[in-house]
C-alpha cells in the first residue's frame, strides 16, 4: 500500500496527489461513459483544468479529497471527496467517482462512502454528510443507500442529460444515524 489513510476490506483511501492528475484519471475525465452522472466531464478535460482543480479543491481545508486504490493491485481506481465543509453547521457533500470501469459493480464505492463516513464522523466531529444523485443513476443510489444514507428530497428537472431533463435525490446521514447503523 502507497500512503494508506484509511484501509478498508478492499480499498484503502490516500490523499489525491499531484502525480495522479497525470494518467488514468486524467483520461476518466474525458470518458463520457465514467462522467455522464457527473458536474466534471461537461467540457473537455485539460491539464490546466486539473491543476485548478488540484490547486482550489484538494489543497484546500474546506475539502477532502482521496484517491481510492484497490489493495490487490494497487491500482488508482477512483476518487472520492468530503465537502465543501462547512465548519460552522459540520455538514458537507460527498461526490465519488469509480473511474476504472472493471471496477464498477464490486462494491468499492459502498466500501469507499463507508471508509469517508467514518472519517467524517468519528475524526472531523461532522453532524451530517449529504449527496446529490440523478434519479437514473440506480447504482449510485443503491451503494450510497447500502452506506446508510436516506433520500431526503427529490428536485423535479434538475438534471440535464442527453437533450433531457431528469429528476435529481438529495440523500443525507446524520452522525447520529450513522452510528445507529453502524
């Protein structure tokens, strides 16, 4: 394992660094199939574009974010990231991205929002994570529902993909919820 921060059954979570905007993830971006779900992927993707990203979001104390990285191969399979935080309420968002599509359906992104809730909860003393999913998006609704977290509000419209509108769910845990689940 390369910088483990937190270790799971099948990933371990490490700080996204520098060296991984070049490569697979790089190439994630581009891929319509990986982005569809996604805010990232509306625009091409450029080597500027992610060192922006790297410089605004992951260097920032208002964000975490982690590569996830499978422990059998120690391959970069995705990304995850807590926030933007709000320290004063201690609730943030939370967006993945499985990127490496053989890794799509193992259950690495249930076991990837496990690992971060945890963090949240039990290091950053956060009340309450929240997520926002497009309604068609079923595996992510399902991997997130399987970490714990409820659909809380449903926003008619609110999604744009392939020359239509969608419905969008906004999911939330509590601390408390979590570790009654837990």
């Amino acid at each position: 394992m390369y910088h483990p921060f937190t270790v799971g059954e099948k990933i371990y979570l490490r700080g996204l660094e520098r060296a991984d905007l070049e490569g697979a993830y790089f190439d994630w971006l581009n891929d319509r199939e990986v982005t569809k779900f996604l805010e990232a992927g509306r625009f091409p993707n450029t080597r500027e574009a992610m060192e922006e990203y790297y410089n605004n979001t992951v260097l920032s104390n208002n964000n975490a974010v982690f590569a996830i990285v499978d422990k059998k191969t120690d391959e970069h399979i995705g990304n995850i990231k807590l926030g933007p935080i709000n320290w004063i309420t201690r609730i943030a968002s939370l967006g993945i991205m499985i990127g490496d599509k053989e890794s799509w359906g193992k259950g690495y992104g249930t076991e990837a929002i496990r690992l971060v809730l945890d963090y949240a909860f039990n290091r950053l003393n956060l009340h309450k994570v929240t997520a926002g999913i497009a309604a068609m998006h079923q595996a992510s609704i399902k991997a997130f529902e399987k970490a714990g977290f409820t659909i809380e509000g449903h926003a008619k419209s609110q999604f744009y993909l392939d020359g239509e509108y969608s419905d969008s769910l906004y999911l939330g845990i509590t601390r408390e919820d979590y570790l009654e689940k837990k």
